[in-house]
C-alpha cells in the first residue's frame, strides 16, 4: 500500500514542530552546559526525584538512610540522561535556586501505565508497596480493582487494599454488604484490606501503621480519597483535593503528575494521577494468571496447559468454583481482562 502524500501545509506543519522540538532541545542542553561550565554548582550529593516534568525534575537530597535532608530543587537533565520518574534515585549538583542531574541510579522496580495514546510509560520507580485506594462513593468497579493487583503481581510490588469513606456504612446497609465482601473476598485470597475515612478520628490509624518506613505509591481511580487520605497523612503539605461530581458522582482530575512526600513516620508517599481506567493490554495472558493469585493456585492442577478455565474436562478452576473454594466473579474478571488482551493472547 502507497504511503499517503502528505499536502504542501502538512508537510510545513511537521516540518515546523520538529524545528520547534530540536530548538527546545538545543536551549536546554546549552542552559545545562552553562549552568556545569560557570563553576557555582556545588559538590555531587545523592537525591531523590521528587517530581517529574520532562527535562526538567524537582530533586531532594538524601542521606544514607534515603531520607531527605533539603528542600526540593528544580534541576535539569543532563543530555545523556532518558526521562526519570518520581521515585527515581539519582545523583546531582546544585547552586542555591537551580541544579543538575548528572547521573540515575539502578531501578529496583518501576510501576508502569499507558498514557491516553495507549503508550506506555513509567510512572514512578522504587517502591515498597502500591496503596490502591477504592471507596464506598463512587460506586466501586471491582473488576477495576482486580487489574491494579495483577500490576502489583506482575511488577512484584506487594499491595494493600484501602476501603475508604466508611463513614458511609451507617445510613446503608448496601454499603455494609460490599464491605464485608470486599474484606472477605480479598482478605480469604491473602491481601491486606484496611478501612478508612477522614471523617472520624482514628480513622487512618490502622492505614498509617502500613506506611511507616515504606516508599508507598496511593493508586485508584478519581474520586476515591486518594489525595484527601494523603492531606490528614501530611497536614503540614498543600495537596488539592477535589469532590466528585454532583450529578454523576464520578471523581474528578486533581492530581497531574506523581508527586513524592516524605512521611512523619519515616519513609514516603508518592501521590499519584487518578485514572478510570488500568490499561493491561501490553502484557500476555501468562502475567494475567499469574496475577489472579487465587487463580493461578488451581490452574496448575487442570489437566491441559493450556487450559482456558472454562468448559475443559479436568478443570481445576471451574471444579474449585463449584466446590465453593473461588470465588465466580474473579474468575469472570479474569475472563474479561483476557478479552483486553492484544496481540491474540487471550
């Protein structure tokens, strides 16, 4: 197939952003070699990203205990350096106002997610745990849920589950049912499940035990509390929070990029973009039974390989679901994530 002709002003139009695209980066690498060759910046320290924003970050330096030790500092990237993400360690040089990266240290993990195009990309590296925050309000998408922890399984970052608003248990007895099936499902399968509200006191005791000495990144979609939860965690911070809409009560944008916050209690918060939708499509049905632990538990005794749990003779998954030892709807999420899957690997 003949490749389209592109018109005279498409042709311009490209022509232009590229030009624009090879003067940005031209500008920054000669602010960055003028800010090495003027001699003010100081003596290389280890740092932390504390935000990321294309070529340039905001950066804390650390101590041996990778706690912080100054305030943040906007820095640039040196040009051999590819994009970081919150969470990334590095190594950098600073004047008073204005530094250098100079170099990244090894990942130990990396939490990933596709951008609106479908392109997947980094969202922050080096973390403890992965806090996945639902709620009582907006009404709650398990099958949502269930794609955050298969991430954690596939990149090995264990989870917690925070059921939040609890406040709301009282006037409704729905909610008090999705509750205890919640912690009951979950909880049966191995995960941590804790509950929590802002609007009673005590309501983040038991959720701040988990967060000390862990670098935690709070996930979940908008609306659910996350950045609300993160603001009594760290009074002393400005973190805006946002309200769910009247009439759809859906949750709405409040957070544009990961950011990282040192903890009272030692360790730190990464709070993250709240987001509809958890793309899997990038990863092959292996990690997705890989990921559905309860699951994966079975299917190692079907009696095929390469059995697809769901009317094969010598099922293990389809017999622990009628012997009440699986739980029906898992096993259709698990259906419905495969059926995402590209590449034909469902």
């Amino acid at each position: 197939m003949s490749k389209r002709k592109l018109t005279r002003q498409q042709a311009w139009r490209i022509e232009k952003i590229q030009k624009e695209r090879l003067d940005r980066a031209t500008r920054h690498k000669a602010e960055v070699e003028e800010l090495i060759d003027s001699g003010s910046l100081g003596q290389e320290q280890a740092g932390r990203i504390v935000a990321s924003f294309g070529k340039q970050v905001e950066v804390v330096a650390v101590n041996r205990l990778g706690q912080p030790i100054t305030d943040p500092i906007r820095c640039h990237l040196r040009s051999n350096l590819s994009t970081l993400v919150t969470g990334d360690r590095v190594i950098f040089q600073a004047t008073e106002d204005a530094g250098v990266v100079t170099a990244h240290k090894p990942r130990r993990n990396v939490l990933e997610r596709p951008d609106s195009r479908g392109v997947i990309k980094a969202m922050a590296a080096n973390i403890d745990q992965l806090v996945i925050v639902t709620a009582l309000e907006p009404e709650p998408q398990l099958e949502m849920l269930d794609r955050y922890l298969v991430a954690t399984e596939v990149t090995n970052i264990p989870p917690i589950i925070v059921i939040n608003k609890v406040d709301l248990l009282h006037p409704s007895e729905a909610n008090r049912n999705f509750l205890m099936a919640i912690k009951n499902l979950y909880g049966a399968i191995g995960y941590t499940v804790v509950e929590a509200t802002t609007k009673q006191i005590g309501g983040l005791d038991e959720l701040s035990q988990y967060l000390m000495d862990k670098s935690s990144v709070f996930i979940g979609q908008s609306g659910v509390g996350k950045s609300s939860l993160i603001q009594m965690l760290l009074p002393a911070e400005k973190i805006r929070v946002g309200y769910l809409h009247q009439q759809t009560r859906l949750g709405r944008h409040t957070t544009s990029t990961a950011r990282l916050y040192s903890y009272k209690g030692g360790g730190s918060i990464i709070d993250s973009p709240g987001i509809r939708d958890f793309g899997l499509e990038q990863i092959s049905r292996a990690d997705v039974e890989h990921g559905f632990i309860d699951i994966r538990e079975f299917a190692t005794h079907c009696r095929f390989r390469d059995c697809r749990h769901k009317q094969e003779p010598g099922c293990a998954v389809t017999d622990a679901i009628q012997n009440g030892k699986l739980s029906k709807r898992r096993l259709e999420s698990f259906h419905r994530i495969l059926d995402t899957l590209t590449g034909g690997n469902a």
